[in-house]
C-alpha cells in the first residue's frame, strides 16, 4: 500500500487535501487490504482531519448519487431485498424499493453497491443451478425461491456482523487518536451514514419491513450454507478499487 505523507503546507489546496482524506477512507474500508494496512490508512485519515480541521460536513462535497440494479420486477421478491439490505449495509447506502432496487448514497458507494449486487445475485444463480443439476435443490419455484431466501438472509447475518466490527474498530481508534466525540456512535461510517439519510432519504416513507416467508428443508439449507460462504471481502476490496482509481 502506497504510504500517504501529511501535506506540510497548511495551506495547500483544500480539493486535494479532501481528496487524499477520502483516499484514505476508501482504503481503511477495503477488505481486500491486510487489517495493519487498513487500520494504518484509518490512522492517517483521523490524523489529518484533525490536523487541518476537516469534518464530516467537509467531506460532503462528493456528489450523492443513485444506482439500480437491471432487473425490474412486477413485485420485488422478498429475498431480492434481504440481498439489496445487505449490500447497501456493506457500502454505506440506502436501499430503495420500487419495481426495481435502488441504491443511494455517496456516487463512488452506489456504484459499487450497484456492483456487488450484481456479483452476489449472479453467484447465487449459479449456485442454484448447480444444486438443481446435481439433485439437492429440487425443481420447481418454491424450491427455487427457498434457496434464494437461504443465501440472502445468510449474506445480510454476514454484513451485519462485518458492519459491527468495522464500526467498533472505527470507535477504537478514533479513540485512540484523541478525537472529542469518541465512544458508541462517534466513527466516521455512523457519522457518514447519517448524512446520507439527511442528504437521500427526500420523499421517501419508511416501513416496517415485511417478515420473509419460507419453507425450512433442504433447499433453504443449501442456500444457507451457500450464502454464508460466498466470497465478499475479496469481490468488494476489488470492485471498490477499481471504482476509486476509476
């Protein structure tokens, strides 16, 4: 990893500097980066808005943006939700319903949210298709549709957890670098999604989400252990940098 130098004139062009700050960020959430690399790149993006007195409100000046999926649906099954929930926890993003999945949050965030979808849905297609061919996942809809409900809940279990210990290294050491705010609620990716609900949630109404029907058996169990062993830090470390370097 590339090692970021604290910019020694104070008055150095602030695009830049905000650049470089978000670089870093970008970085620190890459699960494809070893955890010393990641939290070094956490450090430096603590350090130098502290130094300079960047903000959270600073670094809103990345435009907001949207994505979709390319699928449209008559009704937006059940299990497409759990997939779309868990992505958007996974970059950052609000998830939105309509005939289709939506994303919304930070551009760079929506594009790769957009990005990762794609890749788990395609890979949970061909792992039901595997599991039809061999015999272990019956014919029929219901069958289909209880594996797809077993991968999604088993990929959103995952982000929720990967989304703890992220925010709870974030708290760690934002602690540790001396920051006012610190303690439950005070990382940056709390503070970054809240204004993404300020900035992205115009016009939109919440609802309780609907309970997801299925069948426990065979398929839902094949879908399960699926979704809980599909690769996510690599594909979403690769797709991140890709739209960051983009």
């Amino acid at each position: 990893m590339e090692t970021q130098t604290a910019p020694d004139n104070p008055h150095m062009d602030r695009d830049k500097l905000l650049g470089r700050i978000r670089k870093l960020y970008a970085m620190s959430r890459e699960s494809e980066s070893s955890p010393h690399e990641a939290e070094i790149a956490m450090r430096r993006c603590q350090s130098l808005m502290n130094k300079f007195g960047i903000t959270e409100q600073d670094l809103e000046t990345s435009e907001f943006g949207a994505s979709k999926i390319g699928k449209a649906f008559r009704a937006v099954p059940s299990y497409v939700g759990v997939l779309g929930s868990a992505v958007a926890l996974l970059h950052d993003c609000i998830c939105v319903r309509s005939n289709t999945i939506e994303f919304r949050g930070f551009s760079i965030d929506a594009e790769v949210a957009s990005l990762t979808y794609d890749y788990l849905s395609a890979a949970m297609e061909r792992s039901l298709k595997m599991h039809k061919s061999g015999g272990s996942v019956e014919p029929g809809r219901s069958a289909s549709f209880d594996y797809r409900v077993g991968f999604a809940l088993a990929v959103l279990k995952r982000a929720r957890l990967m989304d703890a210990e992220r925010r709870t290294a974030e708290e760690q050491v934002a602690a540790e670098a001396g920051r006012e705010q610190s303690g439950p609620g005070s990382s940056l990716v709390v503070r970054k999604r809240e204004v993404v609900r300020d900035a992205c949630m115009e016009g939109l109404v919440t609802r309780r989400a609907a309970k997801v029907r299925y069948r426990n058996g065979q398929a839902h169990d094949a879908g399960s252990s699926d979704g809980a062993n599909v690769s996510l830090d690599k594909q979403m470390g690769n797709v991140r940098r890709k739209a960051v370097e983009g």
